[in-house]
C-alpha cells in the first residue's frame, strides 16, 4: 500500500472526521448555551435571587429565546469602521475556540485528532483568539472599543506566559504532548495521583490564569462596563456579538476541561473502587469540567473586579516568577529519589 | 475497522511514508474542522443580517461615545509601553518554545540536559530580574 | 499524478505565495499584516505537511501568536503615512527585484545540481517517531552550545528591547504595593494617652 491506496481510501474517513467534528460541535454549542443559563441561575442563587425563571419551565428555554431574539436584531455596522474586518473580527474570534477541541480527548483515544503534539496545537491555536479581540477594537473606530482592545491583548498575551510556563511543569512529569497519555500518566490510585497534588502551584496558575485568558471576572476590565462600557465589542449587535458570547463561553468551557485533563485526572474516577468506577469515564470528564465551570461562575459571583495594574502585576511579578521556580523544583525533585513522588 | 483506523494504517506503507501519513490522520481532521468552524462562524452572521431589519441612521451608525458626539479619530497614538509588553512576550514565548521539547525528553537527556536548562534559565532570569529593576513591568 | 499530499502542498503554496504577495502590494497596513499571519499559516501547514510537525506548530505559536500581535500593535498605533510610505515603492523596486531574481537563481541551483529524480528519500521513521522529542533530544545532547548561545540573544534583545522602548512617565500615580506591606501601625498610627476631663 503506497500513497496512492491511501487516496481510495480518501473519502470515508473524510466523513468520518466530519462525523466526529458534529459530535463534538453540536453539545458543544449547546453546553455554551445552557452555561449563560447556569451562569444566570448560578450568580442569582449566590445573590438570593432566583435568575431567569419564565421561560419555559423554571427558565429552561432561556437560552433558546435569547438565541432566536438575537437572530431578529440588527446587525449594526457603524459608518467610521471598516466593514469587512469589523465582521471578520467575530468569526476570528470564534473559529481558534472551535478549533482547540480538535485535540481534546473525551475519553481513552476518543478525540477528533490523536495528535502527537496535542498540548503545543492546544496552546498554539489557543493563543490566536487575540486576533479577533484586536481586530474587532481597531475595526470598529471607536475609542472604547479600541481602548478595550488593547486592554485585552496586553492581558492575554501576560497570562498566556504563565500557562505556557505551568504547562511545562506537567509536560517534565509526563513525558509526552499527546492529552490521551498525560490523562494515563496519572493512572493509578484515585485523586491523590493526578496531578494537581504535586504541581499544585501550577494548577492554580493555570486555572487562574485561564479565568484572565477567557476575560472572566475579576480579570475582566477589557470589557468592564464601568469602566469602558463593553471593551472591545461594544459596537457589535446581533449576531455579530453573539459569536463573541460564543467564543468567549466555549473558550471557558476549554479552559476547564483542559484544566480536568492535565490536573484532575480527565476520566479517571476519583476512588478506584467499584461504585465510582461504574460510571462511565467520559462522565467522569463532564463532571469535572463541570465542576471547574461552576468555579468560574462562583469566582465571578465573589470577587470584585481587579484594577488594570493589578491584573499586570499579578501575571508579570508573581504568576512568572512561582512558575519558573516551580520548574526548577520539579526538576530537582525528578533528579533526586524524591520522583517517586512525581512519577 | 473503523474509518480512522482503515487511514492510519501505517503497517502497510512504506516506511518513508509513513511521518507523512501520520500528518494526514493527525492534522486533516483539523483542516477539515477549520473549513466547519468557518461555517458554523459564517452562517449565523448572514443568518442574522437576513432575518434582522437593516434600518441605519446616522445616529444609530456614530461610534458609541456615551451620548457624546466622537471627538477626534479613536485611532490614537498609543503609549509605547504596549510595544515594549508585546515584546517581552515574544521573547518568553520563545523561551516556552525552548522548554517544551526539553520538557519532554526531561528524562533521556539527564543530569546535563537539566544543568543545561538551568543555565538557560539562569541568564533568562538575570534579563528578568534587570526588566524588573528598571521598572519595565510597572503599570503606572 | 497527484495524490492528496500534492493536493494539499499545492493549494498552501497557492495561498503562501498569494498571501505573500499582497502583503507587498496592500493599499492598509493593518490588512498587510493579516496577509502576512495568513502567509505564515500556510507555511505552518506546509511543515506539517513535510511531518515537521513542532517546526509547524512553532511557527503558529511564536510568529502567529505573538510576532504577529506586535506587528498589528505597531501598525495600528503608529500613524503610518501611506502616501509617504508607498513613495519609495518605485526607486526600490528595481534593489527588490534584484534580491528576489538572485533567491530565486540560488534555489534553482540547487535544484538542478542536486541529481532529478534522485533525491535521497527521507530517512524512514521508526513506529513510535514523536518529532518533537527527537528535536529535544538531539537540541539538549548535541546542540547544547548554540542552545546556550540562544539565551545570551534572547537576553540582549530583552535588555536592548527595554533600553529602546521604556520611557519613565513622570507625575502617575500608581500604587506600591511593596512600601503598603511594609508599613507597620507604629507608622501610621500615633496613639496618645489624653486624660479625659473629669468635671
């Protein structure tokens, strides 16, 4: 069988893939739907309120509403902007959140890619979601969108250090980039051997440092609405916008399930005993990710929001600084007797 | 057999073609995934466009300024110091660049490879550690 | 004949090239920019292609994601004077062409020196091949000296990037932390024993 055999064979796996893309796109554009109903639902128990209950039972069909409501509004295009980066901008923002979960395994091998290289694609193709940010601030023309653009950017591009240095601290211990093996690397016991207990520093880094990448509160002054009204999209509408909900909710989504894959064990049980080992290891994952989302929404619903200066403090003077000496630790530690520890 | 695996089927090539057949299995799904999320991205802004009304004003259409008429060009100059964070984020991406492979061949490079890494890491530290004195991760 | 490599190595380079060239010739900036981070794309595609699959991925990750990012903050933050800017094209277009025509002259030398049809084919790949760890293995065992080289580069260009850019604001008002934590309440707070007036 050369090159040639393998083009015969072409079109099958190329609706295989396609097949496999719907499966992971479709619960996902749903799981983001129903998580600005959790968000609400969540944020309003936390404040003694009940959130959205009219639609639909108990608000069930919020989301639902809210996405036929914002299909029927005006697309506003304002005359100083650039017309075709202005709507460009959305789709770039929106696409790297899609693509990402091309490397994400939902299970032993169950991914769109197997890819060698899953953690550097991850962070790669994670770290292009700037360019919708950039280009729909300066597309626009206007002062806060601008404003928050460059806000944004400065704030990703800071945070995206500390999680490119946190990932490597996982990466000493489990040899390898492909997702699948680091979730088998952490095999074994039950929780006290994922990750998270000796790269807990690293674990916090990464998940904190995802709450700022996704532009979440308290890290949320791009588009705080104090301050500069709506940051970076304050002159989209309608769909436009609703692609930036989107990105920005599946992109959430993604930092907490990469979080429950690289730290939490990914579908692991937490007791290898059999009540916990009789539900299926995918709904292990959900369940984590879950979790982490819910950590999102209780950290909104609890901090104030952070000042510009503090959020680069923050990511330049101690989130570098604790990573690289983490490193470093780990390093010893897996030159010294002490990687049993680790390994 | 499934699909993927009829593709990947790498015992029957050719050893030499196999890093390529690897690629195709690994990253044509992604390529295929790029051209859905460009439409799934897409047909929801014609969507919108074709089902919302499309009634412009001049007011509707200014930029957003509070209530105020825009003043002057929101395409300003910028203070200098983006430049300089987007800078040093280059350089430490380089730096993770670095790291990751050393990351993962950690245990068949050894001791040097480590001690290797440390000085690395050392020199890297002294420009941090001069970025910091002058004040250059200040956010006045 | 073709077959889906070729397929796909021709449609990226259709893109590399095309992208490439209207970096040159766009009238804006900002759209030059994003032609440029589309031409790198291709390139990325095309070393994935080739089985260089961190080479690739590297490329996305520090020229995409972030040479990329500094690029569009320039041009967006600069006023660039288009008319001025595109007022040279002619005188340097002759210098340009020169360049191209000799890269182009170098490339073809060494695709007509090298044997037609013989070239080596690459080296088979062994079942568990992981390109990324047999770059790290021969860059921390064989190239360690140019790999210690890279970090005295990397360090003048964070000492020369700060030396060039950071200009010291004078009159802001920003909050040291540091001097908040050391203060002690003795500092602050003078406490006086005042006898109470007893009427």
């Amino acid at each position: 069988m050369n090159i040639q055999t393998l083009q015969d064979h072409f079109w099958w796996p190329v609706l295989w893939s396609v097949l496999k893309i719907l499966v992971v796109v479709v619960p996902l554009l749903l799981a983001v739907a129903y998580l600005t109903l959790a968000e609400r639902k969540v944020i309003g128990y936390i404040q003694v309120r009940l959130g959205p209950n009219r639609v639909g039972i108990k608000g069930s069909l919020q989301p639902i509403a809210d996405a036929i409501k914002l299909l029927f509004k005006e697309i506003i295009i304002p005359s100083s902007a650039n017309r075709f980066l202005f709507l460009a901008a959305p789709v770039l923002a929106f696409v790297p959140a899609m693509l990402v979960w091309a490397a994400i395994p939902f299970g032993p091998g169950m991914a769109i890619s197997n890819m060698n290289a899953g953690l550097l694609y991850v962070l790669a193709i994670a770290g292009l979601g700037v360019y919708g940010i950039i280009v729909a601030g300066w597309a626009s023309n206007s002062k806060y969108a601008f404003l928050g653009a460059m806000r944004a950017a400065a704030q990703l591009v800071a945070y995206e250090i500390a999680m490119g240095f946190a990932l490597v601290g996982v990466l000493m211990v489990a040899q390898t980039l492909d997702l699948s093996k680091i979730v088998e690397a952490q095999a074994g016991g039950g929780f006290w051997s994922w990750y998270w207990l000796p790269l807990f520093p690293f674990f916090l880094i990464y998940f904190i440092s995802g709450v700022a990448e996704t532009n979440r509160a308290p890290f949320d002054v791009a588009e705080g609405e104090s301050e500069i009204v709506a940051g970076f999209h304050v002159e989209y509408s309608g769909m436009a916008f609703a692609l930036f909900f989107l990105a920005e909710y599946a992109n959430m989504i993604f930092v907490s399930i990469l979080t429950a894959i690289l730290f939490l064990g990914g579908w692991y049980p937490p007791i290898n005993l059999p009540p916990f080992t009789w539900v299926p290891g995918t709904a292990w994952l959900i369940a984590k990710t879950a979790f982490l989302l819910f950590v999102f929404l209780w950290i909104r619903a609890t901090f104030p929001r952070y000042r510009y200066d503090q959020i680069m403090r923050l990511g330049w003077k101690v989130f570098i600084p604790v990573t690289i000496a983490w490193i470093v630790v780990i390093g010893i530690a897996l030159e010294t007797p002490l990687r049993v520890l680790l390994r | 057999m499934t699909g993927a695996d009829r593709w990947s089927d790498e015992t029957l090539l050719q050893p030499a073609w196999r890093g390529v057949v690897r690629m195709l299995t690994h990253y044509l799904p992604v390529l295929i995934f790029l051209f859905i999320a460009l439409l799934v991205g897409v047909v929801p802004l014609l969507l919108g466009a074709a089902l919302g009304p499309s009634k412009p004003d001049s007011e509707k259409l200014s930029p957003y300024e509070c209530g105020f008429e825009a003043f002057e060009d929101a395409r300003m100059k910028f203070d200098v110091r983006y430049y300089l964070v987007a800078i040093l984020f280059i350089l430490f991406d380089l730096e993770i660049a670095f790291l990751f492979p050393w990351a993962v061949v950690f245990d068949q490079i050894g001791l040097v490879g480590f001690v290797a890494m440390l000085i690395f890491l050392g020199i890297l530290v002294i420009g941090f550690i001069y970025e910091w004195k002058k004040g250059a991760l200040e956010w006045e | 004949m073709l077959n889906i490599t070729s397929i796909l190595f021709y449609a990226f380079s259709i893109v590399l090239l095309g992208a490439a060239t209207m970096v040159v010739i766009a009238r804006n900036p900002v759209y030059a920019t994003l032609y440029l981070v589309l031409a790198f794309f291709s390139a990325a595609a095309i070393f994935l292609l080739l089985g260089a699959e961190f080479l690739g991925l590297i490329l996305i990750l520090v020229y995409v994601g972030a040479v990329m990012v500094l690029f569009l903050f320039v041009v967006m933050m600069l006023d660039i004077n288009l008319a001025r800017l595109k007022e040279g094209f002619l005188s340097y277009l002759p210098l340009g062409l020169a360049i191209a025509a000799l890269g182009v002259l170098e490339l073809a030398m060494v695709y007509w020196t090298a044997p037609m049809g013989h070239i080596p084919a690459p080296a088979p790949f062994p079942g568990n091949y992981d390109n990324t760890r047999a770059l790290g293995y021969v860059l921390y065992t064989q190239y360690l000296y140019p790999f210690e080289i890279a970090a005295a580069i990397l360090l003048v260009a964070i000492i020369a990037a700060i030396a060039l850019t950071l200009r010291r604001r004078s009159g802001t008002k920003s909050q040291r932390t540091e001097e908040q934590l050391r203060v002690q309440a003795k500092d602050r707070v003078h406490l006086v024993d005042l006898r109470a007036n007893k009427h």
